[in-house]
C-alpha cells in the first residue's frame, strides 16, 4: 500500500539543502526544505503559486540524507503536479519530453521512422526550431534505433533455464538503445537464465512524476502494477536495465500511489547487475570471463544509491580479469532524466554535472560505465568519453 508521507516529520535540520546539487548550482532554487516539506504545510492554507518547484530534478539526493526519512522529492513532484493543474506551462518541449514512449511508439511504427526522425531533430536543431520549443540546443537528443528491443528480442533463441526472469526494458532501452537489452538477454542466458518480456508494459512513468505529470503516470502504473503481479504470481523475478524506471516501479509507486499488491512484486524486483551479484553470492554467477584490459571509471546513478543496493556493478566488473575499474564517486551527472534537455535548466543541469566531468577527463579512463542511460548521454555530452552499461561489458567479456 502507499507509504505515508507526513511533512511534520522534518525537522528542519537543513541537511537536505547541503546535498542538493540545483541549490548549489543556482540561486533560482529555494531549496528542498522548503519547497518541499516547508511549504507542503502552507500550500493548501495559503498558495500553491511556486514556480521554484520547476527547479527540483527530483535526483532524490534530499531523501537520501533526510535523518527522518521524508520524501523530500515527492512531495516536490506532487506540489509539481497542482501547480500545473492551475499554471500554464513554460515550455511546449515539456509534454514531449515527459511523454516521450507516445514518439517511441510512432517512430517504431513507421518505416525508416528512425532515420527520417533523427534527420528531423538534427535539422530542427539547426534552425533553432528546438530552441523555440524550450529544449536545449547545446544539448545531444537521443536518437533513434532503428529497430526496438521488443523487436529484436522475437529474433533471439533462448534455452529453457531454472531461473525465469521478465524483464521491464523501458522506453529509453526499447527505443533508443536497444543493444542494452540484447546484452542483458545474451548475458543472462549465459547463466542459465530465460528472459521473458511484456509487450503490455508501459512507461514506467519516471518522466511524467518529474514533468509534473502525476496523474498521467497514475495511469501507467495501474497498468504496470497489474501485470508485474501477475509475472510475480507464475514464479518470475522481475528485472531492469535503468535505475529510473527500477526506482519508480519499486519504491515511487508505493510512495505515489495506493495501489494493492505493490509491494508483493516489490520484494521480487532487482536492477539487471544486482541480480547477478545475488548470484555470485550464491556461487552460481559464470566466471569464465576473458580478459579485456580496459581501464574503466564507474558513475553511480542517483537514482540507483537511492535504493540502497550498494554498488553490484563495482562488485562484479572487477571479476573480469584485467580490468582497471574505479568509482568516480564526484556527485550527480545533472541530467535527471530530462531536466537537463530543457533550455530554462541546461546551464544548471551542466554546473551539477561540472565535477563528475572533471573527474572523468582527469582519470584516463577509456569509457565510463553507468547504469543509467540519460547519465551516459550526459557524460558523453559533458566529457567527450563514450559511456556503457555494464551489461555490455559482461557480454564482451563473456566473448558472446
């Protein structure tokens, strides 16, 4: 059921301020205490006019650090979601990007979808047509794959294994970078594990809570929420490939939303290198790895520390032999899905991200692993290095 979230439990210690990277980057932003739990109090007795809520990213660095456990962000995004309802928008690029599995689906749709859709945004981008929507110029979209996950996954063979995962691939790795997905599948059969997949799942709805778009994601969720279950009933784990939409489906939902059965398929839901880190501790995880004698530099994800599942991807990648792997460890990206794709947030989204990059560009490490994949096009927009999965370099090393 819904966890309660009680804004009296603050008691305003402010430490939520000192971990909030858009305070530290812009003075436009009042700070979490205040547009969350602070005025959360008021908003009902006196105005729901605040528009500094738009600078929240909803990274969750506040509940991370809240000594009480408040859900410092979601009560920015529910605030987020009544403001709207009142206040026109500032930029037209907002229901795109909060929306963007509505593009997915069209683009897959047609053919040569993909090529005539990444032509188009390269040539709005161009003439400054994306500009004028309120998405940032100076900002790499992503494109486009040619094909979707869902698509390529009806071409894989798999063998039967005792243990039978479905897997959530989401919009971002269904529409964009759907190699990701086949590199779970590959990797995971690997294993002696059979991967089912739903084409009855929706967007997680990640990008509509942080757009404001709470009820829409409502919606998602009574959908998702359903069909989890059902997966969860027949004997399956369930398991994603980006830390957003395991986030969301996991913990946002039940802080959301007052759905039944939430936490009943909770309990059986792991990120894609958590559950192979279970199964190296239970001695059945495959080790025979080739080496690779790459130096790489990892990013934790917001979104993942938020879960407090420690760090599976710097517990399994430094099996493989040869491997120089380190945690870059130097805050958040900035990117928060699609705040930093916006032309109002761009230039703070970039300042957040600041220190990761120097870290980067200063490690010589020749790509940097991330689990997140609006992270890896952050990093490579802000670095110049090329950002992977994990998943990809498990399946290189696996030589599959």
């Amino acid at each position: 059921m819904r966890h309660v979230i009680d804004p009296d439990k603050c008691t305003a210690c402010t430490i939520c301020l000192t971990v909030c990277p858009v305070t530290a980057a812009t003075r436009k932003f009042r700070g979490p205490k205040m547009t969350g739990p602070a005025l959360t109090r008021l908003r009902k007795l006196v105005s729901d006019d605040d528009p500094m809520l738009d600078y929240c990213s909803n990274c969750k660095n506040c509940d991370m650090a809240c000594p009480s456990g408040v859900p410092i962000s979601t009560l920015n995004m529910l605030a987020k979601n009544e403001y709207y309802k009142k206040h026109p928008r500032k930029s037209k690029a907002d229901d795109m990007l909060a929306h963007s599995e509505k593009m997915g689906k069209l683009i897959t749709s047609l053919p040569l979808g993909a090529t005539f859709a990444n032509l188009g945004a390269a040539i709005g981008k161009s003439i400054g047509m994306l500009g004028s929507m309120g998405i940032a110029e100076k900002q790499e979209l992503p494109k486009y794959a040619s094909e979707s996950f869902l698509s390529k996954f009806k071409k894989i063979k798999q063998t039967h294994g005792k243990r039978k995962v479905v897997f959530f691939s989401g919009c971002f790795i269904n529409y964009n970078q759907p190699n990701v997905g086949v590199d779970l599948v590959k990797v995971y059969q690997h294993n002696g594990i059979e991967v089912a997949t739903d084409e009855r799942f929706v967007c997680c709805g990640s990008p509509m809570v942080s757009g404001g778009y709470i009820d829409d994601a409502r919606k998602n969720a009574e959908k998702n929420v359903k069909l989890l279950k059902q997966w969860v009933d027949k004997g399956y784990d369930i398991i994603t490939a980006c830390t957003s939409c395991g986030l969301m489906l996991k913990q946002e939902y039940q802080e959301l939303f007052d759905f039944a059965q939430m936490s009943d398929y909770a309990a059986h839901m792991y990120d894609s290198i958590e559950y192979l880190e279970r199964l190296y501790e239970m001695g059945e995880l495959k080790t025979d790895f080739k080496a690779l004698n790459k130096k790489y530099i990892y990013h934790a994800p917001c979104h993942l520390k938020v879960q407090s599942i420690g760090r599976p991807t710097m517990e399994i990648l430094p099996l493989v032999p040869s491997v120089n792997i380190e945690e870059a460890d130097a805050g958040c990206c900035g990117i928060s899905g699609s705040y930093g794709y916006k032309a109002d947030k761009y230039e703070v989204a970039m300042k957040v991200g600041s220190k990761l990059f120097n870290r980067i560009k200063k490690s010589g490490a020749e790509k940097v692993v991330c689990e997140c994949g609006t992270c890896r096009m952050q990093i490579k927009h802000g670095t110049g290095v090329e950002a992977i999965h994990p998943l990809t370099v498990l399946r290189k090393a696996y030589g599959l």
